[in-house]
C-alpha cells in the first residue's frame, strides 16, 4: 500500500493513494509532533490501512527525529501495543 505524507506548514497529514484514509499530524516546535486524529472509511476498516498509517508516521518521525504525542486514541494504541514505537515517545 502506498503511503504518501503532505505537508502544510505546522500540519499535515498521512494518506493513502486514494486519499480516502488519513491520519493527520501537528507540529509542535522543532522536535515534536502530535498525531491527532486518524480516519479510515467503514468499509475499509479490518485491512490493516490505519497502523500502516501509524507505521509511516514513526518511520518519518525518526527520520526526522521527532518525537511523537500519539493524542488519536487509535495512535495510542498502537504505540501501547507495539514497544519498538517506544523510541519515538514524548514522555
């Protein structure tokens, strides 16, 4: 699945192709990032798109490195679920 990031000044967003899917982002500073809402549409739910979302966001934070506030519940998770996230964690 291709995953392409969009950037808008302090805010952006990761999409899929068909931008149908997103899960969008807020800089904080020049070191932080906030993951603040993630979307993927009812019928495409099950397929694992959201944490390849998730994935693609903590592989540019690092590349970045940024460290993450996963705010989105759904982010959240992810990083409570997935410890090699944990490099990436604000606490």
């Amino acid at each position: 699945m291709d995953i392409q990031r969009e950037d808008n000044g302090s805010k952006g967003r990761f999409t899929t192709a068909k931008g149908d899917s997103e899960m969008t982002y807020v800089r904080v500073g020049e070191t932080t990032v906030i993951f603040d809402h993630t979307l993927v549409p009812d019928q495409y739910r099950g397929q694992g798109i959201a944490g390849k979302l998730v994935a693609a966001g903590v592989d540019w934070a690092r590349s970045e490195k940024l460290k993450v506030i996963p705010q989105c519940p759904f982010v959240r998770s992810a990083f409570e679920r997935k410890p090699e996230y944990r490099d990436v964690l604000k606490e």
